[in-house]
C-alpha cells in the first residue's frame, strides 16, 4: 500500500496538520506543523491559518502539497500532494447549540446527551422546570448566539403543550447566529410526533426546521441517533457554509469536517470494540476539556465549556481554588504570582511555558480540569432517569430509580489522553502523571498516550476508512503504563493492603502492597505478566472489597505502576511532607529534569 493522507485539525487557538505517508505495507507519520487559527478579527479566514500550517509541514516535512496557487494538490502526483485528507474543526468555539426539553432530567437531560455525542458545545439547557419563567427564557436565549437549537420533549403520543410552550419561548426570543448575515437559525426537532405541526406553526418562519424521530419515543429508552445525523448534516451545510473561509476548506476536504469531538469520539468507540473493554479518553483544549466514554458497550460524552488551558485558564484557577493548584508545585508561589501566570495564558494562548516552572504549573491546571471535567462527565453518564427499574422480588414493593451512574473508574480498563498539554508534553512522564493524579484510576488499568495529538485525524480516518484509520490509530497511542491502584479505606501509611502473587518466567514471587506504596515493575512492553492480586477485606482491587483478582499484565513505556497513594488523593498536610511526596513521584517517573527536582529538595534541606 502507497499513497500520502492528510491530516487537518482546525481548533480554536492553533490548526495542526499532519502527514501520513504509507509505503510497503507500513504507515508512518512523516510530519507535523502548526499555525495560529484565524477564524476571528482581524484576520477572519480560516484557510490564512490552514496555508500557514501546511506551508510549515511542507519545510518540516521535505514534501510539496500545495501548487503556485496555494491549493491543495489532489490526488497526489508523483511525490507532489495527497491522496485522501481528514478535517476536522473546533474553531471559534466549535460547534455552540442551544438545547431545550420538557423535563430537565428528562428529555432535556436526553437532549443534552444528544448534542454533546454530535459534537457540540452546549451553550444552555432549557426546561419547564428549569426555575426560570418564560419572560427569563426569553432574556438568555436573546444574549446567545448559538450555531443550531435541538428541541425535543414528551414521549410519543403524549401531551404537546408543554413542548409547543418552549417553541413559543424560541419564537419569541428569536436568538441570532453567529455566523453570516440573514442566515435562519436551524431547529432540530426530536420530540413528540403529535406536536409536530404545532412546532412547525410557531417556528417556520423564522427558522429552518427538521424533523426527527423522538429522542425519547417511550420513557423506558433513549434514541439520540437520528438527532445526532440531522446535527451534524447542518454542520456541514448551514455552520460551515457561513464560517470565514469555511467553503474552501469545505471543498479541500472532499465534502466532509467532523467536529473534532466527533472524531476522537470515533477513535474512542473503534478502540473499546477493539479492546472489548470500558474506555475513557480525555482531551484537554484552549478553551474545554472533553471527556468520552465507552462503558458497557454505552457511549458517552461531556464537555467543559470553561475548562481549558488558554482561553478559559482563569475559570480552571476559579473553580479548583488556589490551594488545590500549589498542592501539584513543589515549589513556593504567591496566589499572585499564579493568577498573573494564568492571566497572562488566556491573553497570549500560543505562547509556550519558557522553565521548568512554568511547565509545572500548566500541568498542576491540566490536573484540576481533568478532575473537575470527569466530575462532570459523571453527571451525564448515567442511566435514563425518570423511569422504574425492577431489579429483584424484593423490589417490587419498593421499586428503584434509576440513573445510577455508567462509569466507575474500577472497571475502567484504559485510560487515553489527548489535546495539546497532554500530546506535546516533552517527556512521557508528564502526561502519566497528569492522569494519574487529575483522574486516579482505581483497580487494574491500561494509560495510553496521544502523542502528537493524533486522534482527530485517526478518528475521521476511522470514519472514512475504518481498516486504515484503525490500524494507524493502535499504531500511534503509546502505551504508557499499566497501573495497579488498590483502594482501601484511609490507613496509617505503611498498613498492608494486598498482597501480590508473581508468575513471571517459571518462578513465583510475593510482594505485599502497603498503604502509600508508589513504586515501578520492569515489565515492559512485549513481556506478559500473571498476577494475582488479594486485597486486605476491606480493600478493593477492581472485584469488590476483599475480592481476589487474576488478570495477565503488560507493561508500557514506564512498566507496570502500583500506585497505593489512596482515593481520594490527599497529599500530607505539612509542607516539607508534601513536597517530598510529590517530588518523589516525579523523580520516579523521570518526569522533568533531575537538576531542577534536586534543587527543589535541596531548598527544603537549606
């Protein structure tokens, strides 16, 4: 197999570009570059952005892709362009919609998972019983400028009042897009099929309507498919055709950008059916952080709309606090001294930390908004709420509710991180790090990483060509590590907690697990392990408390990890403490450079 694939991911600070040469048989990535996105004043025109990216892949690369015109050469000619391309875009915020239903933890909760699964951000959620009458509705959704509006309510065959009554709201608030002038704002509607000619009444004048089948048909099951098609082909034909520069990319992309979300959402789902297990992948951007999940067979995603590492770095310092920042520093700083840091990220985006501290501190803020995205994955990943489920006799009388949550970290079996802190972090270390502290996982499980930031291009390959993009995909993630992290209750530090059972090459070893423990097994990648795992009867090691666990373990770059430090993570409370534990992980993991860690300590001892 030859040819050359373009990879193009147009985001909200910078458009990185990739390309993938293939020849023999075998894919390779022969080249990155980036450039500042420019969808926005003074200089609104995507493809300024996207030519300066290619012009530098085109340097960096040793390749020629675009003619003397600046356009894209397709097909590829000789060793000149490419022969497929793969586009994606989360540029000026992305796809932003504005989503409404009946019930807030109903059908707008459906909604919401709807649109968030088609790869928007969801700028609010309206509901009858949202606390806000119809005169406040009408006031938020004017200051809005969402791109599409999803509307959705009732079961079918129900009563149609309370959903014609929101349509009402949207007719009267008459919200304007964000992009192009005269261009009517379109409206998905995936609610009760007997209110659908009392819908089209109130909003076919003023918007561009379709209609779907019902997100909630009956209130036993949820049905987000056909709204999530419907969203993303107005993407492509309404968005798309008004954003700056838009059309013309449009075109070098053979009809088709994904929004990235959906992409990497692509790339998740194609790996936990690969893997046939529960996956949870995070990416973290300029201005979200993006959480996706795949348990039991159920897919997932949520954004953080103000949770990233540029554009919405104040929110991250707001919303985590000062004191759950400096925990991740080992090294004293004022509140001051990190708010102007911070301050200075969200005015300068693309300008990269300069010393070793001022990469620590983008990694303690990537911690905090992996913690508080997943906190808020976990709201939306749940069951259908709003219904009865009758699990045992014994409920019959007492029926449960349900929206217990879909994912728990114990039967999570891989963790994958991803977007620009994550992908470009100098040192493999890093990124284990950050997921290991900002997510904790729990049990036995697989850390990949997206090196280079991959997963929106493989995503959309994933899309196109499901055998070449899925063979690019586990060709690229790199397996970090495999962590083993009992949990127990809170214990005296050095209490055992498990022990391990070792069968490695014909001979059998023993270790015992205590509380606090961090430590490396050389077990590395290609070498497979038998382990059992005995937890003490209250500890947990994936199987329940005090449950024995057998699994076959291969390590990654960094081996196999035991990571006994407890969950919650709490770092000790005095200062010299605390240091010593965290710098005794860093230096573990060889996660930044020893003279700077060294110095660190030696501060402490002076």
């Amino acid at each position: 197999m030859k040819g050359a694939v373009l990879g193009l991911d147009v985001g909200s600070t910078t458009t990185k570009a990739t390309l993938f040469l293939g020849e023999g048989g075998r894919w390779r990535v022969a080249g990155q570059a980036t450039a500042p996105t420019t969808v926005e004043a003074p200089v609104e025109d995507v493809m300024v952005g996207t030519r300066e990216a290619l012009h530098r892949l085109e340097q960096s690369a040793g390749v020629a892709l675009l003619d003397e015109r600046g356009e894209l050469v397709r097909p590829r000619t000789g060793d000149r362009g490419v022969d497929a391309t793969a586009v994606t875009s989360s540029a000026g915020g992305g796809l932003q919609m504005l989503v409404a239903g009946v019930m807030r933890e109903i059908t707008a909760e459906s909604a919401e998972r709807a649109a968030l699964g088609a790869g928007a951000i969801v700028v609010d959620v309206l509901a009858i019983d949202d606390g806000r009458t119809p005169v406040e509705k009408v006031h938020v959704i004017r200051n809005l400028r969402p791109d599409m509006v999803l509307l959705s309510g009732g079961t079918d065959g129900g009563g149609v009042s309370h959903v014609v009554a929101l349509a009402e709201v949207l007719r009267a608030a008459r919200p304007r897009p964000r992009f192009g002038e005269g261009f009517r704002l379109p409206v998905v509607y995936a609610g009760n099929v007997r209110a659908r000619p009392h819908v089209e009444e109130q909003l076919a004048e003023d918007f561009v309507v379709s209609f779907v089948p019902n997100l909630r048909p009956v209130l036993e099951r949820e049905e987000p498919g056909p709204a999530r098609q419907e969203i993303l082909r107005l993407f492509l034909e309404h968005v798309m055709a008004h954003a700056p520069g838009y059309p013309r990319l449009l075109e070098w992309a053979g009809g088709t950008i994904l929004p990235t979300p959906v992409a990497v959402g692509a790339a998740v789902r194609h790996l936990a059916g690969k893997w046939r297990g529960n996956v949870l992948a995070v990416d973290i951007g300029g201005a979200t952080t993006d959480v996706f999940s795949v348990a039991g067979g159920v897919f997932n995603r949520t954004v953080s709309a103000n949770l990233g590492l540029s554009y919405s770095s104040p929110n991250v310092f707001a919303r985590a606090s000062f004191a759950n920042l400096v925990r991740w520093l080992p090294f004293p700083v004022s509140e001051d001294e990190l708010r102007n840091w911070i301050a200075n990220k969200m005015v300068r985006p693309t300008v990269l930390p300069e010393t070793v501290e001022e990469l620590m501190v983008e990694h303690a803020l990537a911690r905090e908004a992996l913690r508080l995205s997943f906190r808020e994955h976990l709201r939306l990943a749940r069951e259908l709420k709003g219904i009865q489920l009758q699990r045992t006799i014994a409920d019959i009388f007492s029926p449960k509710v349900s929206g217990a949550p879909l994912v728990e970290m114990r039967t999570v079996d891989a963790i994958i991180g991803s977007g620009g802190v994550i992908s470009h972090a100098p040192r493999s270390g890093q990124p284990l790090l950050m997921m290991l502290d900002g997510l904790e996982p729990e049990g036995v499980t697989e850390l990949y990483w997206d090196r280079g930031f991959l997963l929106p291009h493989l995503g959309c390959l994933v899309e196109s060509d499901p055998e070449l993009g899925g063979r690019l995909l586990e060709e690229n993630l790199v397996h970090l590590a495999t962590v083993i992290a009992p949990v127990a209750p809170r214990a005296r530090p050095g209490t055992q907690i498990c022990e391990m059972v070792i069968r490695r090459g014909g001979t059998v070893s023993r270790e015992i697990v205590r509380q606090g423990d961090f430590r490396l097994f050389a077990w590395y990648r290609g070498e497979v392990v038998d382990v059992e795992l005995r937890p003490a009867r209250s500890a947990d090691v994936g199987a329940g408390p005090g449950k024995l666990v057998r699994t076959r373990l291969e390590g990654g770059e960094h081996g196999v990890i035991l990571d006994a430090r407890g969950r919650p993570l709490v770092p000790p409370e005095d200062e010299g403490l605390r240091r010593d534990w965290l710098l005794g992980t860093m230096e573990f993991l060889d996660a930044y450079p020893a003279a700077a860690l060294s110095t660190w300590r030696g501060d402490r001892a002076g």
